[in-house]
C-alpha cells in the first residue's frame, strides 16, 4: 500500500484533488479515509443516502451512498 494523491472527476465536470489517499495496487479504486479527511480539516455528514464532504464554505464533494458504500 502506498499513499498518493488522486484527482477525483465529479459530476458536472468538477475536478477535486486529494491529498493522502491510500493505494492498493490490487484494488480497481483507491481508498479515501474519513479520518484523514477530518485531519486535515474537512467536515463529513451523511444524511438520506447522501455523503456531503465540506471546507470551511466551500463543498468538496457530494457522494450517493449505496450498500453502505460510496460512489461518485
């Protein structure tokens, strides 16, 4: 496992880079942890199937839930 950093492609053609992602080569995705987003300083709330990720004002990203998962 290593730790990279990953642009995300989110609806609407928005693009948001993190920082600190893990990396598993044998995965197909890259794993995003709540608590390195809280450390570094974003909000996380989850609330009728939607995972909303803030910064201060500004929305980092929205995620659907599904299965307990999350996609964007």
């Amino acid at each position: 496992m290593g730790i990279v950093s990953v642009t995300l492609k989110l609806v609407g053609g928005v693009t948001r880079t993190l920082q600190g992602v893990g990396n598993v080569l044998e995965l197909r995705r890259n794993l995003i942890s709540l608590g390195m987003l809280d450390k570094q300083g974003f909000v996380c709330r989850a609330k009728g199937g939607v995972l909303k990720i803030t910064k201060g004002s500004m929305v980092f990203m929205r995620a659907k839930l599904e299965n307990g998962f999350i996609f964007w």
